[in-house]
C-alpha cells in the first residue's frame, strides 16, 4: 500500500471529525479501545480522557498506548502509532488549557455546541494527554489505497505475501 508523506500526514491528521482510537491494556492485561476526539498541536497528538477513565487509570499505570486514527472514505487513508503518551497537564489545571479543549471539541460539533459542551462539563476534571509524533519511542505507520492512475496490483506489503503464490509473482515491480 503506497504510505502517506509527512505532509500527508500531518494534513490527515489535522481534518476534523476523524477519531482517535486509543489502546491501553488494563491491570488484568486484557486490552481496551477507546474513541476520542483529539487535535494536533504541532507535533503533538492530543486527547482528554476522563479523570476517572478506565483509560486514564491504564495510562498512569502504564503509559504505552497503541492509537489508530483512520477514514471510511477512499482513499482510506490510515495512521498508527505506537508511543508513550506525556501528561501535559494533571486533572484540576484544566483552566490552564481549556482554550484547546474548546478547540478539541469545535474540531468535532460546531462552536456554539463547543462551548456549551466544555462550559456544561468543566467541574469534570481531566488530563491534557499527548503523543509527540516525533519522539524516538514513537514508531507510526502510514498507507491509503491507490489514488486514480496509480497502480491497483500488489499494493499489500510484501509480508503479506505467501512466498511462491501467484500473488507474490504479480507485485508490480516484478512485471
């Protein structure tokens, strides 16, 4: 599958409406999926999870996160990363920050709703959460489908491939 540039996907990143799936693993180790809105501010993926989320509560314990940001509309353009989250700011500065959660929040409803939302809620404590895209510890993957005029064939990673089929014969750089 052909990967997105940097640019790429940073621009992916920077669209409204796509959600954030967020892994964490819970003390038993069975894993957790959380969609969350979020919001790129630089280099920094950004996300509030509720004080007394399940999800928080994983991430004080172990702040390895697995997160999935991804399309349903072609070219289905994809992201993950594996990281550390940093806490930015702890639950009770909320104040400290609330101009991007009111960001946060716009990115997905509009802006009256925005700010109903985080006046109607801002005596619910909650952390600023981040992954720095950058970071030496963070390892992302990118791919999308083909765009128009691009070729359809092979587009899977050659791990995909079962060695000797007529599949892995067919990748388009052998043909």
């Amino acid at each position: 599958m052909p990967k997105l540039t940097i640019d790429e996907m940073y621009a992916f990143l920077a669209e409204p409406n796509h959600l954030a799936r967020i892994g964490t693993v819970d003390a038993d180790g069975m894993p957790r999926v959380v969609p969350l809105w979020f919001i790129m501010d630089g280099d920094l993926l950004c996300f509030t999870p509720r004080e007394p989320a399940m999800i928080w509560q994983n991430m004080l314990r172990d702040p390895r996160v697995g997160i999935s940001v991804d399309e349903d509309e072609p070219p289905y353009r994809k992201v993950t990363l594996q990281a550390h989250i940093e806490v930015l700011y702890q639950p009770g500065r909320d104040r400290l920050w609330q101009h991007l959660y009111r960001a946060i929040a716009a990115r997905y409803i509009p802006v009256d709703a925005a700010n109903a939302y985080v006046e109607g809620t801002d005596d619910q404590q909650r952390p600023l959460c981040a992954v720095d895209l950058t970071a030496a510890t963070t390892l992302s993957t990118t791919w999308r489908m083909p765009l128009e005029g691009e070729d359809p064939r092979g587009i899977w990673h050659d791990r995909y491939y079962v060695p000797g089929t007529k599949m892995a014969r067919r990748r388009p750089e052998t043909l």
